[in-house]
C-alpha cells in the first residue's frame, strides 16, 4: 500500500479534493466558455469587429488574423472579411450549425 505523500492519498486521490492541476483546467475551461460565448453573441449581433478584436477573441496574433484570407472557419464560426474603414478590416462571425454540416457529410445508406 502506497503511502500518503505531497497530499495525496493511497489511491492517488488527492487529499482535499480536486488536484491544482484540475483547478487549473478547470479555470481554463471556464476561460474558454466565456470566450465561445462572447462569440455567439458576436455572431447573434451580427457586430462587426477588428481584426485586434479578433485576434483578442482568438488568442492570436493580429497577423494571424489577417493572413488567413477573406473568409475562413473557427471552431463553430464563419469568419468573413467585411470591409475595411479607414485603416481597420472588420470581420463578422457567423455561427455555423455542426450537426448539419457533418450529416451533409455521411455517406447515404
């Protein structure tokens, strides 16, 4: 039988509960939601944003962004160049529904 060593029980539980590591997962995640959410009410919106906005929502570099192209997929959004204002390229997000798209992509039976 393992002995109880660095908080951690003869099972590898960890002795309060949850380990660091899935605090900070877990944080992550919820990082994350946050991030697909705010996405979704881009999309819903229909706003238009930055390429610095998105490359914020995206967690890239602002050249990411635009060396991409006109138009291109992220997770479950469209992403199209809409126009550009003066010196800024404005994109929109448009929600993209999965289930259908990889139901048009099954073989028929």
């Amino acid at each position: 039988m393992m002995q109880p060593s660095l908080g951690i029980d003869g099972d590898g539980e960890w002795l309060g509960g949850k380990s660091p590591q899935w605090s900070e997962r877990r944080a992550r995640l919820e990082e994350l939601i946050v991030t697909l959410r705010i996405a979704d009410e881009l999309a819903a919106g229909k706003y238009l944003i930055t390429s610095g906005e998105l490359a914020e929502l995206m967690d890239v570099h602002a050249s990411a962004v635009t060396s991409r192209g006109e138009e291109w997929t992220w997770r479950n959004w469209q992403i199209s160049r809409v126009r550009r204002e003066s010196n800024q390229i404005l994109w929109q997000l448009e929600r993209i529904d999965v289930a259908k798209e990889q139901s048009s992509e099954l073989p028929p039976t």
